[in-house]
C-alpha cells in the first residue's frame, strides 16, 4: 500500500510542548511531556495534586491529556472542571475547556480564549503563553496571527527575568502553521541558546526542515538531536519519518524500537506507535501493538486503525466493520475526508468478490463516490487512483512479496548498499535494473518508487515504474506511472524522450481503448506526432479509427 507518512490523517495534531516552571516537580512533568513519556506526566502531576490540590495543578494534568498523541477530552474536562472548583476565576483551565472546544472543532473557542485573554488584563505571561500554546495545537482548527500576538506580549513581559525556551518554541510553531518557515527557524534559533534539553530544538527544527521536504537538511539535526540526547524520543519519531520517506523500512522500524524504548507504556503513545508502524508498511507490528493496547484505549480511533490495518491484509469485511464501528462512535467532526476515502477503498476491495451485480455495482459507485471526497479535499493521506488500481490488479506491491520474488548475488549485494546509504541513486538504478533483468517485476516497481521518492522530477523513473507495472499484469497502474512520465518531461527535454514519450502514449492509448476510445485516440495520435514510423502506434490508430 502507498502511504504518504506526511499526512497520515488518524485525526491527532502532533505538536510539541513544554511549560512554564514554577517548582522542579512541575518543570519532571514538562519534562516528560516534551519526551512523549506521558504516563510519567499523568503520574507526575497527580502526584503534585495530591500535595497541592491547586488549580495551575489541575491544569497541567489536564493539559497532558491533551497533548498526548491521541487527545483524551473526557479527562482533560474532568480535570479542568476540578482546577475551577478550586479556583473559579483560574484562567489556566478556562483556557483548557475552550481548547478542547477548538479540538473538537468549534473554532468559536477562538473567542473564547482572547476573552480569557482580556480578563487577566494581559499581566499574567503564563496566561499568555498557554493560550497561544492552545491556539497552535490543533492545525485545523488553529489561530496563528493570534497566537503570535500573545506570544510577542508575553516574550516582552518575560525578558526582564529571561525568557524561557518554551515562549520561543511555541511561537516558531505558530509561525510554522503561517507557513512561514524563516521566521520558524529563527523563533528556533532563539530557543537554543536556553534550551536545558538542545535535542529538543533539534528535532524541531529537524520536522521543519522535513516539512520544507530538505531532508538533507532534516538529517542533520534529528543527528544534532541524537548527538545530544541519545534517549530524546521524538527524535527517533522524526528519524523514522525520514527513512519511511526514502522506503527503508528496516531503518524505520529500527527507529520505532528506539521510539517504544525512550517513550514510555502510556496506551495513546503506543497507539502512536502503532500507527507509524502501519505507515511503515509494518503491518505485523502494527496489529501487535494495537491488539496489546486495544481494550485500554476508549477512544474510538482504534477502530479507524483497526480498519486501516485489515485493509492492508485485503481483509475488506473486517476493514468495513470496523470503519462502521468508528463512524458510529466518533463525534462527526472527527471523520476526515481520508476516511470516507478508505471507506471506498474498502468498497472497491468488496466489490472485486462480489457475485451479485446489483450490489457489485451500487460497491463501485460507492467507491467511486467516496474516493472523490478524499481526492477533492487534496487528501494525500494515500495514493487514492493507485490504491484502486492495485486493488483492480489485485494488490499493491510489499516488500515481502519482492522478497518471494527471483535473485542473484548482484542484487543482493545492491540491496546492502541501498541500506547503507539510502539517497544513493546510482545504486538505486542499478538494482532496479537488475530486478528488471530477472523479470523480478514487484522488486523492479518498488526500487523505481524508491527512486521517484528520492528524485520527484526525473521522468525517467516513472516511465520504468509503468514498465514493470505493464509486465507485472497492472495496468491501471501502468496507466498512471505511463501518465506521470508524460507530465513530468520537461519541454527542454522532450526531444531526447522522444521515443519513450511515443510509446507512454501509445501504452495509455492501447490500454484505454475498450474504455475510453476518446482518449485513446488522442494518445495513439500524440504517439504518432512524436513517431510517424511507429508501427504499433499506426496499427492501433487504424484499428480504432475505422
């Protein structure tokens, strides 16, 4: 399955956070939140509750219910109502109740929050900064130009005293949400002279730099990152997003061992892990981790995963039931567009086995249907027209599935060197090559999806991807990769491709013309602009222009 890590929509924001110290305790469980080891956090602020039933306490431990992977808002609520019964005027957990409004989608909880913002007449810097900090943590649903404002204020009141590196995180995170990646870095920059723990800036600016798509540059501080702390976590969260990017999946999962090992048991930050190991394609870790936490968790998003993961067994019943469970059970503004997708897809997969043609029918309409919406929105959490065609071709191509394919000892001998250097393109082409050249067709499609992923705008790499699609028997795949060549040429260089353009075309125009005779006309016509001589080309255009 193609999944696109960058936007994998389970429906958490992923931010990072720090707080404001007022005693050692609180600064252990800020500490532990900025870590990902939130049942440390739980436990640390409970435990100053029990000394200090105060409501800044109630606060923090509700604030870490919010700033876990998955957002709990039964228990932040619970917890920010306590902190105003101990203090009715507490503006800390007044910002807390708008900012689960403003996650759970109510965007009037903006207002909400400025008020509370008014009433402390701007003196507090902590009041400040936490309602900037609620305004960035949920992107949909964020107020950045706000945020900066407040922040700016509350750098301003804390500069007498110094300015902690938390105010500067937060504003280059605001900045980040501007898609104003300068002054991201530069917030970042200020951060790090005062930052205790520097593996934390790192990895900030690491996940900037990766959201810029400069991942030479993203390597090298999530390496600044581990140089300094070797047991940060979110770095190794950050390191396996990188190496899922390139399709080194063997690296990633090694991340995600170092991620389980620095973070900590808390069920959402292991339902975290378990859906980077379905990005990574690692399907078997995945449904392990999952199923060891599964009766833990009551939010219904471990359905949505549940039926993410039996999607990528093909088991389209499962992946039905527990969509159905999820929709059921989630407030509506949880259900995203990348969700009515995978519904069609799921669609799609039972349509394939359907005997009945009515109902097979009202399956592909229904695919059809909802793939749109995703597709519409600019969701990009999965490949949509690829995933229908793997599943019209019967399935995407898997690492183990090359694995079962033929050999010889200069492709395994690639294999090593792609894992020690896995932006080595030279040794990308070749093994692509070679599995080409023992008609290992999934091996040959995965190294030239590994290649467009590390070379976006070589056309070339898409040409070889509809190739050995076209071999392996996809050709709704072989379409796509065909058409993908042809938009990815350059002017400048379409003379040189001049004969491969002819026989994309002549490729989509063959394989379009039960289907689509329009276009295969055109595309057989295109063929022979570029090559008059071609005689496939010439014989196509007779034979569907009689």
């Amino acid at each position: 399955m193609n999944m696109n890590v960058k936007k994998i929509a389970f429906g958490a924001a992923v931010v990072f956070f720090t707080g404001f110290a007022s005693a050692q305790t609180l600064q252990d469980g800020i500490n532990s939140i900025d870590s990902d080891k939130f049942a440390q956090a739980k436990t640390n602020f409970t435990e100053m509750i029990a000394k200090e039933p105060t409501a800044e306490n109630y606060f923090y431990l509700g604030n870490t219910f919010l700033r876990q992977g998955e957002p709990d808002y039964a228990k932040a609520i619970e917890s920010f109502n306590k902190g105003l019964a101990a203090d009715s005027k507490s503006y800390l957990n007044k910002i807390g109740l708008a900012a689960v409004k403003l996650g759970k989608g109510d965007k009037n909880a903006v207002a909400e929050i400025q008020k509370v913002v008014t009433d402390s007449r701007e003196k507090d810097a902590e009041v400040l900064f936490r309602a900037a900090e609620a305004l960035t943590l949920f992107e949909k649903n964020s107020s950045p130009d706000l945020a900066i404002q407040f922040l700016t204020k509350a750098i301003e009141k804390a500069e007498k005293k110094g300015v902690p590196a938390h105010y500067y995180y937060t504003l280059g995170d605001a900045y980040r949400l501007k898609r104003m990646p300068g002054e991201a870095m530069s917030a970042y920059d200020k951060a790090l002279p005062t930052a205790k723990n520097k593996a934390s800036v790192y990895t900030r600016m690491a996940t900037l730099w990766m959201a810029a798509q400069q991942w030479q540059q993203a390597k090298q501080n999530i390496d600044k990152a581990i140089g300094v702390d070797a047991t940060y976590a979110p770095a190794y969260k950050a390191l396996a997003g990188y190496d899922i990017r390139y399709q080194q999946n063997a690296k990633a999962t090694q991340d995600l061992i170092n991620y389980t090992k620095y973070a900590d048991e808390d069920p959402y930050t292991q339902l975290e892990i378990a859906k980077l190991y379905f990005t990574n394609e690692d399907y078997a870790n995945s449904k392990m981790v999952l199923d060891k936490i599964f009766d833990k968790i009551e939010d219904p998003i471990k359905f949505k995963l549940r039926a993410y993961n039996a999607y990528a067994d093909k088991n389209y019943a499962d992946a039905k039931q527990n969509m159905d469970t999820f929709v059921s059970q989630a407030e509506k503004t949880r259900v995203q567009p990348a969700d009515q997708g995978l519904q069609g897809l799921i669609a799609a997969g039972l349509a394939k086995d359907e005997k009945d043609a009515a109902k097979k029918t009202a399956l592909m309409t229904e695919a059809q249907q909802k793939v749109a919406i995703a597709k519409a929105a600019k969701d990009e959490t999965m490949k949509w027209d690829l995933e229908l065609a793997n599943i019209a071709g019967g399935g995407g191509v898997s690492q183990s599935e090359v694995d079962k394919g033929p050999t010889n000892p200069t492709i395994e001998a690639l294999k090593k060197q792609v894992a020690a250097n896995n932006q080595d393109s030279d040794a990308l082409f070749k093994l692509a090559t070679a599995y080409q050249d023992i008609k290992n067709w999934n091996g040959a499609i995965l190294t030239w999806q590994k290649m467009s992923a590390l070379l976006p705008d070589w056309a070339p790499a898409y040409y070889s991807q509809g190739y050995s699609y076209q071999q392996a028997g996809n050709n709704d795949a072989a379409k796509m990769a065909y058409e993908k060549f042809i938009s990815t040429v350059k002017p400048a260089d379409q003379e040189a491709n001049k004969q491969t353009l002819a026989y994309a075309y002549f490729a989509v125009a063959y394989m379009n013309k039960d289907t689509d005779l329009a276009k295969a006309k055109d595309y057989v016509a295109k063929s022979l602009q570029l090559d008059p001589t071609y005689q496939d080309a010439v014989k196509l255009n007779a034979e569907i222009n009689k």
